[in-house]
C-alpha cells in the first residue's frame, strides 16, 4: 500500500521526466533562423539544454536574451503559430542596443502566473500582435550595472491586449499601447499598479485604454525612499483609479513625476504628490485632459503641479500643503485648471503652499484660502497673468491669505457673472508694478486694501473697492463700472487711463495721460461722477486723422468743471495743427473731447 502512495506523488512531482512546473528554456545559445516558431518544441531545452520540450501548462518558459557571451548578443524574433498556456515567464533582457520581439500573429498567450523580467542589460522586448493574459503579475522588475541606461531597457507592448491581476514596473521602462491601431491596444489591470517601487521604473502609455478595475486599491509610483517613478501618458483613454475607494500616490517614501500631454487620464479616487516626509514627486499636464476626484499636492513632502497647456478638471478640492511641513508648489502658465471646490493651502504647521497663474493658464474655483492659522504656515498667490475665474458667487474668491503679489502682468479675474470678493491685500510683486484687471459680468469687491501701484482696469462688470486705488504707471481701462466707497482712482504723471466706462471718482494728477486708440471703435465718453484734476495733462490719440476728429472725439464725461487750456492734444506721439481739445455741455455734463479746426496754415514737405 505504502509503495502505491509513494508511485501517486511520484506521478504528480514528475511529468515526462520533468518537475511539475519547469523552467523551459530557450535555445539563445543557438545560431537559429532570423524568425523562430514559439511553438516548435526544437527550439527550447530542459534540464541539459539539449532535450527538446515546448513548455505548457505546468512550464515556466524562460529566456535567457543575455548570459554573458557574444554569442548570445543578437536581435530576436519569435512568432507564434498557435495560442498557447504556460504557468509563467521569466526572462531576461538582451544587451542595451539590441531587441528580442515576440509576435503573437493574432494568437493568445496566456500564463496561470507571472511574467516576470528579472534580469538584463538594457535592450529592449517587444510583444505585438495578440493577447497575453497574465494570471497574476505581470512583474517587470529587474536591475541593472550598466552606467549607459538608467533603466534595465525597454519592455514594449504594440498593438496588443494585455489582461493582469498587477502591473509592477522597476529598473525597466515599459512601453505600453504603442502600436498605430488603437481599438489593438489595451490594458486592463485588476488590481495594483506600481511604478519604481525600489529602483527605477518609468511606464508610457501611448493610445488605445488602460483600465484599472479594482475599486478600493492604492496604486503607487516612487514607493520606497530610494526609488524614482515617472508616468507618461501621451495618448489613449486611460482609467487608472476607477472609484472613490482607490488612490495613487506619487512619491510615497520616493521621488518621482506624472508627465500629461495628451489622451484623457482619469482619477476617479485621490492623488496624492509627496505622501510622506522626505518624498518628492511633480505633476506635469502639457496637452490632454486630466480629470481627478481630489489632488493633494505636497502631502508632508515636496509636491509640484505645473499645468502649460491642456485642461484638469477636479470635483473635489486643489489642496497644497496639506501635512505638517508638507511643501505644494502649482504653477499654471497655460491650458485650464478648474475644480467644482476649493484651493485649500497651508493647512498643518509648517506647510508651505504656493500657487503662480501665468501666461494663459486659466485656473476656475469657488475659492482660495489658507486653512491653518498657525502663524509657522505660509499661503501665498503670485499672479503673473493668467486668468482667475469664479465659480460660484456670493464666496470670497481669494479669502485671506499671508500675501497675494502681482507683477506687471498681474492678476486678470472674470467674474463670470458671479458676485465675488477678495479678502486679501493686493501689493506689488518686488520690483514692479502690479496690475489689476476685472473682467466678465458681474461684482467683484476688493475688501482689503490695495498697495499695488500699476493699472486698474475693469473690462466687464463692476469692480467695487472700499479704498482709494492709486495707480503710478501703466495704461488703466475702465470699459465697466468702477465704484469707491472711499477715495478715488488716482492716474498719476505718466500714468494713462482709457475707456468708456464709468468711474465714481477721479483724479488725474498733472501730467498724467487720457489716452484713446482708434483700432478700440469707441466713440463715447468715460463717465467720471466726480473729477478733479492736477496740473496740465495730455490727450494721446492713436491711429487717428485729422478727417476722423472734424466731428468732436468725447472723451470724458463728468458734472465737474474742466479747464482745457491746460490739455495737449498728440495723435501718433506728435502734436498737429488744428487738433486741440474742447470742451462742450451736454445735458448739465461737461464733456472733454478733441477736435481738429480746418483753415489752419501747414507746410507739406
């Protein structure tokens, strides 16, 4: 009985003189045909590297692209002529420079377990043209000591489907969806994916969809602390936290980045940027559409978001700075930011928290405000440009803050046909004049103080301001309503103000300039309920002819007294006969316009 036990076990650990599962090898050694049948049983070994077995089911199939010899630094290409099943793959990568590419000729390759790279030197696997389903993980985790390649080379997937529980890539770059055919290349992953968990790992997705299914799983990139992550998504639609219940973290204990420059990327759970101390991890959106629940930037690490070009859209909250120390930097210079919620900054002790709007970039919330009042906290704004949009009204669209500074360019904000505040004190970036430019229909209400010194413009809308608004230099626009509770827009010397607006009250110290360009089309006044003025001043006109002024060009428009002997008139930057300015009432207001006086002597040269 007992020799019958000990046959049965036998029979199960052995098959064809082979263990249960075995590791098939590939005949890399041998000189072969340029393309090799994955499925003629020639070209593999077991055990003595000369008996011929095609791996099944109970084999692992394993290649060995590099082992040391020149014999074995060479391209590959094997094709499959049938589908097959495996327990699993190992392989190692060839030689940096060199390829091995698995065409699957519309076949299916299917493995109980894992496919694992865990090993080479740089080169490059390709797989294209089929199926592989990977039972458990598809583990492209190796390492490499060549000091050429900062990864142990490329492991490429075009115009394949590719189905796994897992996806981890370290010390490999995996190229996934790169064929031309996009309906050809997916990727559906049940459960976790995890870039540079260790070492370095960078995945690309190209096109054609990556669907991640689990609903509650943490995916990471930059794991530990000496690990780098970095995903590039340039293409596709790409589903990588499918539910509230999952996250990704960039930058755990590591450092890493998400580069966004084309394609639809979705986060339907958090993401979260420099998750823990001493972490470091930045997003980058240039092109595409990247839509997320809720973005954590600086967590209690070093966080970035920088946004060139593209749109981001959030239903939940911007927060930078987040955790105790926890540094976020966001930079927006193009494309569009827009979160249904808050920019929530400086929320724990020592947090850091940053946010630039440049250039283009247009950034939409209901409100920017800083969350801790613990006085080691730090929440500033530095407008450069840009567009500041309102989501919501009746809100304080930038609350209180510990400094919000503009520059030259400034801060450009279009109400939207919201009712809308600031809480904070507007002041000048060092070393320039910041501007101020309100724009779409609706209020906007500065609560605080304004120190800045450049333009104030009111595009759109009504722009109220409950302290006098002194501007030094630059060309103020009123083209909406401007209303002071106290004091009065103030032009300085050298200063300009343009429009067809209205203003509460103005001053308009000596020197100081109204200017008028014929390209605008304006041919009304700017209505000044209340003017005064300092001394002389100047009309400058642009692009006009003496046939344009023959009718009086208005200018301003306002019950107080206007003294016109003290305004020259240039069109173009120089002073012309016969243009001079004029004074008129129309319906009890004094109107200051320009106009040309025919009969005057001129020389023609």
């Amino acid at each position: 009985m007992k020799k019958c036990v000990m046959f049965a076990l036998l029979s199960l650990a052995v098959l064809n003189g082979r263990a249960a599962v075995s590791n098939i090898l590939w005949k890399t050694w041998l000189v072969l045909p340029t393309v090799y049948d994955f499925n003629t049983a020639e070209n593999w070994a077991y055990a003595d590297w000369s008996t011929a077995y095609l791996p099944g089911t109970n084999d692992v199939a394993t290649f060995w692209f590099w082992y040391g010899a020149p014999l074995w630094d060479r391209n590959w290409r094997i094709r499959f002529s049938e589908s097959i099943t495996n327990n699993g793959v190992i392989a190692r990568a060839p030689l940096y420079g060199y390829h091995a590419t698995f065409d699957l000729d519309q076949k299916t390759w299917s493995l109980l377990n894992d496919y694992t790279l865990n090993s080479g030197r740089g080169g490059r696997i390709v797989l294209t043209n089929g199926v592989l389903n990977v039972g458990r993980t598809l583990q492209l985790d190796a390492t490499t000591d060549l000091p050429e390649v900062r990864t142990n080379g490329i492991w490429g997937a075009a115009d394949m489907e590719i189905n796994t529980s897992n996806l981890t890539v370290n010390g490999v770059h995996a190229i996934l969806n790169g064929g031309p055919n996009p309906a050809l290349n997916k990727v559906a992953v049940r459960g976790q994916m995890l870039i540079g968990g260790t070492g370095t790992g960078v995945v690309s997705l190209c096109g054609g969809t990556y669907t991640n299914s689990s609903p509650t799983m943490w995916h990471y990139i930059g794991r530990d602390a000496a690990a780098y992550g970095r995903l590039e998504v340039s293409g596709g639609t790409n589903l990588l936290v499918p539910a509230s219940g999952g996250s990704l973290v960039g930058g755990r204990l590591g450092r890493g980045d998400i580069a966004v420059s084309g394609g639809l990327t979705v986060f339907k759970g958090a993401l979260y940027l420099a998750y823990f101390s001493g972490s470091a991890f930045d997003l980058t959106v240039s092109g595409g559409r990247l839509d997320l629940t809720q973005l954590q930037v600086g967590r209690e690490g070093q966080g970035s978001f920088t946004c060139t070009g593209g749109e981001v859209n959030m239903t939940g909250q911007l927060a930078l700075g987040v955790a105790a120390n926890g540094v976020g930097a966001v930079t927006i210079s193009g494309g569009t930011v827009k979160t249904a919620a808050d920019v929530a900054m400086g929320s724990a002790a020592g947090a850091v928290a940053d946010l630039t709007l440049s250039g283009s970039g247009l950034l939409q919330c209901r409100r920017i405000y800083k969350v801790s009042n613990d006085v080691t906290a730090h929440a500033g704004l530095l407008f450069d440009g840009g567009t500041l949009q309102a989501s919501t009204s009746l809100s304080n669209v930038i609350d209180v803050l510990d400094e919000v500074c503009l520059t030259t360019n400034g801060l450009v904000l279009d109400s939207d046909g919201k009712n809308v505040s600031i809480r904070s004190v507007l002041q000048n970036q060092t070393g320039q004049a910041g501007s101020l430019t309100k724009k779409g229909a609706g209020t906007l209400t500065l609560a605080a103080a304004r120190t800045a010194t450049g333009p104030v413009s009111v595009l759109g809308g009504t722009l109220v301001a409950s302290n006098a608004l002194a501007v030094a230099e630059g060309l103020s626009t009123v083209n909406g309503t401007l209303t002071l509770t106290a004091g009065s827009l103030s032009i300085a010397a050298g200063a300009a103000l343009a429009g067809t607006g209205t203003v509460s009250s103005l001053e308009l110290a000596g020197n100081a300039v109204v200017s008028r360009a014929k390209a605008d089309g304006w041919v009304t006044a700017l209505q000044a309920d209340s003017l005064s003025t300092g001394g002389p001043l100047t009309v400058s006109l642009t692009g006009y002819t003496v046939g344009d002024l023959e009718a009086v060009l208005p200018l301003i428009r306002t019950p107080s007294p206007l003294d016109v002997s003290q305004v020259t008139v240039t069109v173009d930057g120089q002073t012309l006969p016969g243009v001079r300015a004029v004074a008129r009432v129309d319906q009890g207001q004094n109107v200051l316009g320009v106009k040309y006086f025919s009969g005057t002597l001129f020389s023609v040269y």
